[in-house]
C-alpha cells in the first residue's frame, strides 16, 4: 500500500492534493487573521478617540477653571445686585439734564418772544416816521437795519431751539430705555444674582464628580489601548503561519518537479521519503505553534472585551451623576445675567454719549447767545440814535420817541434773557459733565462682562462635551467592544484551521513511511533539493528543523544553521 502511496507521490498528483489541502487552511487564516486585524486596528481608532475626548474633558474641568469660573460668577453675583443703585444715580443725572434742558428752553422761548416784539416796534417807528415827519426816509432805515438784525437772531434762536429739540429726543430715548432696564431688574433680580451664587458653589462639586469618573474610564481605556495594541502585533502567528505554509507547499512543488532521472525507483522514493519527513515536521510544528499562539491571542481578545464593558459601565455612571443638564441651566443663568449687563452698558454708553453730545452742544449754543448779545447792543444803538433824532425834532418826534425809549426796553429785557440762558447753559454743561462714567464705572461693567463671557465659554465647552462627545462615547465604547468580540469570535474558531494543516501533517507523515537513514547514494541529490527549499525560507524555525534533516550531522547543521541568512533572522526578531 505505501508502495502504491509512493507511486502516486511519484507520479505527481499527491503533492498537487498536499498544496491544495494547505491552500485552504492558508487563505482561511489570511482572511480570518486580516479580518480580525481591521477589527482590532478598528477598536484601537475608537479607544484612542474615547481617550482623547476624556483628555478634552479632564481639561475643560481642571481644578484651576472650576476655581476661575466659580470665582467669576461669585463676584458677578455680588456686582449684579447693585445695579439698581447705579441705575438710580444714572437716572437722577438724566432728570437734571432734562430739567437742565427745559429751563433753557423757557429762556430760548423768552429770547424769541422778545424779539418778535422788538420786530413790531421796529416797524412802528417806519410806519409812524412816514405819517409825522419829513424824515421818514431816515427812520424807515433805523427800522430796515433793525429788522435784518432781529430776523438774524430769530434764525439763531431757531436753530437753538432745533438743537434743543435733537437733545430732547435723545433723552426721551435714553429714558424709555432706562424704563425697559428697570423692568427687567424687576424679573431679573435678585433670582438671577442668587441663582449665580448658588450654582457656582455646586458647580465645583458637579465638575469634581465627572472629571473622578473622567479619570476612571480614561485609565481603562489606556489599559485597553495598550492591550490592543499587543494584541495588534500578536496577530502577527497568522502572517507567519501563512508563510510557513507557503513553505511547505513550495517543498511539496519540489518534491513534484524533481528531476531524477538516473535514479533508481527504490532510491527516487527514499530521496521523497526524506524530503517528505522534513515537510511533515515542518507542517505539524506550523499546526502546533499556530494553535498555542491563536489561542493566546483569541483568550486575550476575550479579556479586551470585557474590559471595555467597564467604559460603557463608567459611562453610565456619568450619564446618571454628570449629564448637561446641569451645566446648560448655569450656562442659561450666566446667558441672562450677561444680557442684563450688556443692557447696563448700553444705558451706560448711551448716556456717556448723550453728555458728550451735550457738552459740545453747549459750545455751539454760547456761540449763538454771543450773537444775541451783539444783536441786543445794535438794536439798542440804533434805538438811542432814533430816540435823539427824535429830540432835535420837538413835538413831531414825540411819538417815535416814545417807540425808540420801547425798543431800548425791550432790548435790555432780550440781554437778560440772554444772559438767564448762558446761566443754564452752564448749568447744563455741570450737570453733562457729571454724567461722564469715570474709568473705575466702565472698567467694572467691562470686568463683569468679561467674566461673565468667560465663564459662559467654559460652561458651554463643558456642556459640549458631555452632550457631544460622551453621550458618542457610550456608542464608541459598544463599537468597540462589538470590533473585540468579532476579532475573538473570528480567531475562536482557528481550532479548525490548525486541525487541517495538522492532519495534512499527519498525511505527510504517512507518505514518507518510515524514516529514511541511509542517503549515502543520493546524497547530492537530497542536497540539491534541500538547497532548493532552504532558499526560500524566512523563518528561523524552518531553518532549524532543514538543518536537523540536511545530509550532515544534525550537531554540525545546527552550528551553521543561523548563519545561512543572518537577515532574514533580523527579519524574525521583527516579527
């Protein structure tokens, strides 16, 4: 029977049957291996991103940012609740603008009515000139030049009054929005200030709570990683197992294709015989490596799994203790709180500006009572002159007379309206100047915002977190331990895979037959197909297991068996 066997080994269709036994387990375990490495490569990509993200957090919640935030929101607490007074002494200021600007206008209204009479008189002397004297030319120019200058300074006082009228409308404005402030204090406060102050003083303990559990999943992730990672390169048995099946193989096409023609039948089967046992051994040291080391590794993917069970426990601890909920509520307070400040420093630009826009209106209005004034002195020259004209005319003169000593009455009234106007200017100049926020006002709305800004950025990067990043990571954590489980459930079954390259061993075995000892005669030709073969290999352990059956002593071939490729032996140590 193992006559017939080595005839058919001969002949060459039982090598061919050998290499396609062992083409199956091999793309078997390229496969299974290759899918199982995409899985861990897979795993490993969603841990580092959980670790990552773990970092992100630990960061957003450092002692030292809770400490800040807490700090920030405690004295913006504190500053809110005296809003109101502030408001108080800002809405006086604007009240005695707006006194201030009413007086003035009083006067404004006093220089204009005024002038409107003095305009009458003026043409009551041309009028009157023209019925009682022969010099009625004369006086009716005393009355044109009065005239243009009366009419000059109603354009002023116009213009006054308009100035006024722009002034008013910006108090109105400033005063409505002061009143829509004042509600909102009324809603506002104290609920927001104390909502502030309680919740910075949980907020340390909040973010204590999930930077703990933080920690915690990010030490087994880091576990895991490194797992992963060895177990990364201990999927390593299965390119080596492809390669040393490959090894086989090719013997198995040496053994089809040798050329021994001047050879005897019975010393052709013991040169097969011989090379068919080092196969043999070759391929069941394969089947038993790969099945202690794919057993290693499939136990360890097994223990990865069940590790990364903890992530998704921690994680439903921090969902149950840490969610955002929380930090959106503050996030919410400190968003009103923020509002309302930015509230008070619009009133408070509004009514800097309003005084700034008084004080240079107040120059140009100095400027047009100066004009008053010089319009007054005209009127009042030109009445003197009339009213000496008038003397040198006796009886006829008396009723111009009578006009011009009117028109110099009513002129001095005009100068002290006048002057009653420049002293509410000045008043009203007091008053915008008062109104300017001094650089300790503004820095303290200024600071408040930015604190305001500040700890409303951490709150909402901590929010983010949570809700973005970790309510993913419980998926990322399942999709890894699913990656782990497919990589364990692949390699679970390679019992089969080396069964099949340990029975085409077996067979192997059974085809040599008994061991071959004497080579004398065919010594050149083991050689020569051993050479062959021993070209081909990139493992150590082939090598060792060539030289124990190469023509020479088993002692002197392991002497020189690690010199035949010192590279490929560096290839191994990189394996």
């Amino acid at each position: 029977m193992r006559a017939a066997v080595l005839s058919a080994v001969a002949a060459g269709p039982e090598p061919d049957l050998f290499i396609a036994q062992l083409e199956q387990a091999r793309a078997q375990i390229e496969t299974r291996f290759a899918s199982a490495g995409e899985q861990l490569a897979q795993s490993l990509e969603v841990v580092s991103g959980l670790i990552g993200g773990l970092d992100t957090l630990r960061q957003a919640l450092s002692s030292d940012s809770v400490s800040r935030t807490t700090e920030d929101l405690q004295q913006t607490a504190q500053a809110l609740n005296g809003l109101p007074t502030v408001q108080a002494e800002r809405l006086g200021q604007l009240d005695q603008l707006q006194q201030a600007s009413g007086r003035l206008r009083s006067h404004v209204d006093d220089m204009r009515q005024l002038l409107r009479y003095l305009r009458v008189f003026a043409l009551n002397v041309k009028i009157t000139a023209s019925t009682t004297t022969n010099s009625w030319q004369e006086f009716a120019g005393f009355a044109e030049a009065m005239c243009e200058q009366i009419d000059m300074g109603g354009g002023l006082l116009r213009e006054f009054a308009e100035t006024l009228d722009t002034l008013t409308v910006q108090l109105d404005g400033a005063l409505t929005f002061e009143q829509a402030l004042t509600e909102q204090y009324r809603t506002l406060l104290p609920a927001v200030p104390h909502r502030l102050a309680t919740n910075a003083s949980a907020i340390g303990v909040h973010h204590a709570k999930i930077a703990e559990v933080a920690a915690s999943v990010t030490a087994v992730a880091r576990d895991i990683q490194n797992k992963v990672a060895g177990a990364l390169m201990a999927l390593q048995i299965g390119d080596i197992t492809r390669q040393r099946i490959e090894h086989v193989q090719f013997g198995l096409g040496v053994i089809r294709d040798l050329d021994a023609a001047g050879l005897s039948a019975e010393a052709r089967d013991r040169l097969e015989r011989r090379i068919l046992h080092m196969l043999a051994e070759q391929a069941a040291d394969t089947a038993a490596d790969f099945q202690a080391e794919a057993l290693k590794v499939a136990q360890n993917l097994a223990g990865l799994a069940h590790d990364t069970d903890k992530i998704t426990v921690f994680h439903t601890l921090m969902n149950a203790d840490g969610d955002g909920e929380g930090l959106r509520d503050l996030e919410v307070s400190v968003s009103q709180a923020r509002g309302l400040v930015g509230d008070v420093q619009a009133a408070t630009a509004n009514a800097s500006q309003i005084a700034h826009d008084t004080v240079e209106t107040i120059t140009i209005l100095e400027q047009r009572v100066d004009v008053i004034h010089l319009v007054k002195r005209d009127i009042q020259q030109m009445a003197i002159n009339s009213s000496l004209r008038c003397g040198r005319l006796g009886e006829i003169g008396k009723p111009l007379n009578v006009i011009a000593l009117e028109l110099t009455n009513h002129a001095g009234r005009l100068e002290e309206a006048a002057d009653r106007t420049l002293e509410s200017l000045a008043a009203l100049a007091g008053v915008a100047a008062g109104m300017e926020p001094d650089a300790a006002a503004q820095g303290g709305g200024d600071a408040m915002a930015a604190r305001l800004d500040g700890a409303a950025g951490q709150l909402r990067a901590a929010a983010d977190i949570v809700e973005r990043d970790l309510a993913g990571m419980s998926d990322q954590s399942e999709l890894a331990a699913r990656a782990l489980g497919a990589a364990a459930d692949h390699l679970g079954r390679q019992g089969a895979l080396g069964d099949a390259v340990q029975a085409t061993a077996l067979a192997l075995a059974q085809a040599a037959g008994p061991v071959v000892e004497e080579i004398d005669d065919i010594q050149d030709e083991v050689a020569a197909a051993m050479a062959t073969i021993g070209a081909r290999y990139t493992m150590a352990r082939e090598r060792t297991i060539h030289a124990l059956h190469a023509p020479q002593a088993p002692e002197d071939a392991l002497a020189v068996a690690p010199a035949l490729n010192d590279d490929a032996l560096l290839e191994d140590a990189l394996f």
